[in-house]
C-alpha cells in the first residue's frame, strides 16, 4: 500500500489530501449506495438535480454540461481506496499520523468509511 506524501485532489469533494493526513479522519462523504434514474440513491434517497436551460443562455451558445451530484450520506477519508487497513501494515507510519482523529479503529483495523465499520 503507497502512503506518499503526494497530494492529490479528493474526487468526491475537489479538495487536495494528502493519504497520511486524512487517513481514518472520515473528513469526506460518498454515497455506498448506487443511483437510480427515478428514485436517487439507494443509500438515502438523494438525486442528482436535473440539467438547466435557460432560453437566453442557450441563445447565445452557453450551456450546462455537468451537474455535480449531491454531497454524500456518509462519512469516509478522501480518494478512491475506501477499503480497510490493517494497522501491522502501516506501522512505521502512525508515528507521523494524528491517532487521536481516527474515528473508525477496531483494532487491528482501520475503516475509511463509516458503513464499513458498522457493517464490520
């Protein structure tokens, strides 16, 4: 597992993180469920808004491409791996980690996102 100290820009909420800094802060949210069409997410109900036309806009050539979806239901770490940790794997790095801030320890575990530590 690579826990540089490169940062990298979080997909869900556009912000920079850095792996060893927001490692078990649960700082972000995502939604754990799919999206359906009609109903939203499966997770809490929530739903993409649609596309915006707006006559004088399209008039002049502009338009709306991209509909950021809504801030997710739950709580997790910032990036792509959600998956857990093992914590013997990363020990050379907790002296360089804030300990106090991990929200879901369940030792020997660390889980970077909170359905996956209630579901443990």
């Amino acid at each position: 597992m690579d826990f540089s100290h490169k940062l990298f820009v979080c997909p869900r909420c556009d912000n920079f993180a850095n792996s060893l800094t927001t490692m078990g802060t649960w700082g972000c949210r995502y939604h754990p469920g799919e999206y359906i069409a009609e109903k939203g997410y499966t997770c809490c109900g929530q739903r993409i808004r649609p596309l915006r036309y707006n006559p004088n806009y399209v008039l002049l050539g502009a338009h709306e491409e991209y509909v950021k979806p809504p801030r997710g239901c739950t709580p997790c770490d910032c990036g792509e791996d959600l998956s857990r940790i093992h914590i013997p794997d990363i020990q050379d790095m907790l002296d360089k980690i804030d300990v106090s801030k991990w929200e879901g320890v369940d030792f020997p575990y660390l889980y970077r996102s909170r359905d996956s530590f209630d579901a443990r």
